[in-house]
C-alpha cells in the first residue's frame, strides 16, 4: 500500500491491491480517503509494491507496480479503469 497527497485536489489517496472473487484475480486500486472512502480508479494489473504515485494533472493519476515478475506503468482518469503504458515483460 502507498499513500499520496494530490496538491492540485488537495486530497489524499491510498494505493492498494484487492482481490475480486467476481474474476478470480488482484486488481490494484486507488481510493480517496480525504472525507470516507471512495474508489478512485483500478487497473487489472496488480503488484507487490506499489513504486510511485503522480497526478499530471487534476483528473488523471499515474503510478508503477513492481510484482514478483515484471512491473508495470499504468494511467487512468479518475472514476475510469486506467490502461497499460509500459510493462518489464515488453
């Protein structure tokens, strides 16, 4: 899990990896925890530690992944699934 301020939302957001028994699989999940608890975005791609964490801009989020086989780079909108950038294994 990671924590992350965004200056520009002035909000504070808590990376972590959730398992869905839905899909039988862990996503990685970002929730802004700045007033209750609310799913930010989440990626299909899930990782042992989560590396980073940037807001390029007041709608969109950035962060990497490093699993116990190749890391990943993913960017998504806020309330959207991010997408792929870049993995190791590419």
């Amino acid at each position: 899990m990671k924590l992350a301020y965004d200056y520009a939302n002035s909000k504070l957001y808590l990376a972590s990896n959730v398992y869905l028994p839905s899909i039988y699989w862990n996503v990685s999940v970002i929730y802004d925890i700045s007033s209750g608890v609310s799913m930010t975005t989440y990626g299909l791609q899930a990782g042992r530690y989560f590396d980073f964490i940037a807001f390029p801009d007041a709608r969109s989020v950035i962060y990497g992944l490093t699993g116990a086989h190749e890391s990943n780079i993913l960017q998504g909108q806020f309330s959207a699934q991010a997408e792929l950038l870049a993995s190791s294994s590419d």
